[in-house]
C-alpha cells in the first residue's frame, strides 16, 4: 500500500492538511490514519457541547463521510502508527502492516499526562481526549452524585462547568495558586475562580494529591497530600499532554518536548512534515522561543502551510495565535501570547462579567484576554499582530473603541 501523502492524525490538523491539499488542487492519493474507529471529528466540544448533551456526535464531525469520499480521500480507522523508516518512506502500524508514503504528515497531537499517584488508572478515573472518553464518563454520570477535577486549565474548568451544570457537587484541584497559571494573568485568574465559586463549584488552589482511593473497585475518593479524603465518584484529570511523537523521534526527528519544525512545517526528517500540538516550533508571538501551541487554529493553520508546501504553493507559518473556553454563559477570546508580559491593563469591569485582560511587554501591547467581549478580541488583533505601543490610560478607557487606538 502507498499513498502521495500518508496523513497520521485524524484531529483538526490531520484532516485540514488533507482538504488543504485538495484545495490547493493536489491530486494525488491521500490517507489519513487515525487511532479511533470514528471519521475526524472536533475535539473542544468533548469537554463543552458534547460532554453536555448540547451536541449529538454528528454534529461534532468536521465532514461527513460523504465528503471524503467525493474527494477520493482515504481513511484508515483504528490504525495506530507504531514506527516509521524514513528512508523507505514508510509507516509501520501495530498490526504489522507497512504503508509508503511521498510526503509524510504528523499530526498527532498528544496523549493526556496521568496522574503519577496511586489509584490513578482506578475505573471512575478520567481523562479528555477522544469521543471514547467523553462516552464513558456520560454513562457514568448518573450513578455520580460527587466528582473531583484535578487540574484548573482549559480542560479542567470546562468540564468543572459541565459538572456543576449538571447538579453534580464539583471540587476542583489546582496544584499552582491559581487557575489558568500557565495562560493567563492573575486578573483573569481570579475572575474564573470567582464564577466558579458561585456556581458551587469548591476551587482549591496550592493543594498537591496523594493518591486515588477506592471502594468495590472504582473510585470512592481523593486523598491530598495533608491526608484529607475528598469523596467522589467520578475523577476527572485535566493536567496537559504528552506529544505523541515517540516513532518520529525514534526514527531520527529532531526534538524533545514534541517535534521540531521549520517555518514551513518540516521536520528534520525527509519529507516528514509535523503540524498542531505535537509540533514545537519558533513563534514569533514569542519573541521567536520555540512553543508548542494547544490549538484547534494552530493546527488548521500549519495544516494549511504544510498542504501548501507539498503542493508546490509558497506558504510560511506566521498566524497570531488565538483560542476560546465557553464556561458556563461566558465566552473567552484570547488573541496573542502573554508569555512574558511585563504589565496588564484591565479595560471594562470584571464584575460586569464583560471585560478584557490586555498585556503588555516593553509597552507594547502582545496578547489580549477577553470575557464576554467579541468588539475587543476582534478590534485587538491589530493591536497584537502591530505590537503597538499605546497608552496603557488609554487601552483602560472602554469607551473608547480598540480600533481606534490601533489607527
């Protein structure tokens, strides 16, 4: 079997990559190998709409089969990628089939860190990342009058929103002293803690886990580090990920934490191209430091600039990056990276539940945190692709439009 483009990842970026292509009027052959025995589908919603009943599965589907098949793309289902030989241009699967390949697309994204602590992998114990998880923990809902989110990212105070939505007595766990450390300002930080507080969520900042307990071989409570039990039927771990880049690291590909790619999306490695979480590269949204971004529109966009390349179309990865969380009734819009920021400006009242965290690096303006403020997110960008230096009196003034500012 072989293929033009052998695509490895059916999540956002594996299947971008793959319309990209045909976009770009590529007509070779294309398939796409994926984990799951599902088509591509979207992933936010597991931990939002579909973890919530608000969407049926094939709403989540980013095409219907119908789709792949008018544009003679391939998908293998429930496929794993155990190794590949880039000098035959292979892939091996763990069935022990081979698959060659023109091009190869890595676009694995990541598998969910676990908890190190006993009791981790107990039945009741779960983390989000595919339809499978987010199946289980449903049929698991009903019997759960108590669960415990360990983890106060993205992930972590979704499902916490879902949960409390649900009626269930939610405790969240943060190892840091505030939620969202690693994203986000203090200002923001407090604001979520605060909503989340009252809609009885208990938010528990600084505390460190022992260990999972159980009772008749599920889960029945939370052990923390000062010996207190926190009983709970459902645990549910929001801690990050780990690149799923074993087989391309041990077939030679630079890297460490995930894999290294140049500005159009190459790895080290002979026509092996690595796009979305898995893959790390310079962002000049970063002061150009290498970073892997956790996004659905980072891997759309590297998809694109991979597609492109192979194609024989001139493209070069330099999109701002942006993200969104819909907790409970409030949209967050974040555009740009606040790694490193030096100030913030709050512009608008928190208490309002409509305002935005802007921040600021050498007076210039990098990043912007919006809450419930889609004029802001969609006025600043300008601001943050310019790396504008205004005002911080100004930026405060929300009566005054961000366009404005921008010129």
């Amino acid at each position: 079997m072989h293929y033009d483009v052998v695509i490895v990842g059916a999540g956002h970026g594996g299947a971008q990559a793959a319309i990209a292509l045909r976009q770009a009027k590529f007509e070779g052959s294309i398939a796409i190998i994926g984990e799951e025995p599902e088509l591509p589908y979207e992933r936010p919603p597991l931990s939002k709409e579909y973890f919530s009943g608000e969407k049926g599965f094939e709403r989540i589907l980013i095409r219907p089969r119908s789709f792949w098949e008018e544009r003679n793309i391939s998908i293998l289902t429930a496929t794993r990628v155990a190794a590949v030989d880039p000098a035959s241009h292979e892939v091996r699967t763990e069935q022990g089939d081979s698959i060659g390949y023109g091009h190869l697309i890595w676009a694995t994204g990541g598998n969910p860190r676990k908890l190190s602590c006993d009791g981790g992998s107990l039945p009741g114990v779960h983390t989000v990342r595919t339809r499978a998880d987010a199946d289980r923990m449903l049929a698991e809902l009903p019997q759960v009058t108590r669960a415990v989110v360990i983890g106060g990212g993205y992930i972590g105070l979704e499902a916490a929103a879902v949960l409390a939505k649900a009626g269930k007595q939610v405790v969240l766990l943060e190892a840091l002293d505030r939620v969202l450390a690693r994203v986000a300002g203090e200002a923001l930080s407090r604001f979520f803690e605060a909503e989340h507080r009252a809609h009885g969520v208990d938010v528990r900042l600084g505390v460190a886990v022992d260990g999972i307990e159980a009772a008749d071989g599920k889960v029945s409570g939370v052990r923390l580090a000062d010996g207190e039990l926190i009983p709970a039927e459902m645990v549910i771990v929001g801690i990050g990920i780990v690149p799923a880049v074993e087989p391309l690291i041990a077939a030679g590909a630079e890297g460490g934490n995930g894999v290294s790619v140049d500005g159009h999306c190459r790895t080290s490695l002979p026509d092996v191209f690595a796009i979305g979480d898995c893959a790390l590269h310079a962002n000049a949204f970063a002061d150009g430091m290498p970073v892997r971004l956790e996004s659905v529109q980072n891997a759309h966009d590297q998809a694109t600039v991979a597609a492109k390349t192979i194609a024989g179309i001139e493209a070069h990865y330099d999109a701002v990056p942006w993200f969104w969380s819909n907790q409970y009734d409030l949209k967050l819009q974040t555009v740009g990276l606040s790694t490193g920021h030096d100030a913030t400006v709050v512009r608008g009242d928190p208490a309002a539940r409509s305002f935005s965290v802007i921040y600021l690096k050498d007076g210039q303006v990098i990043a912007l945190d919006c809450v419930n403020a889609t004029k802001d997110y969609v006025q600043g960008r300008k601001l943050v692709v310019e790396r504008m230096a205004v005002d911080p009196a100004r930026l405060a003034d929300a009566a005054t439009p961000l366009k404005e500012l921008a010129g």
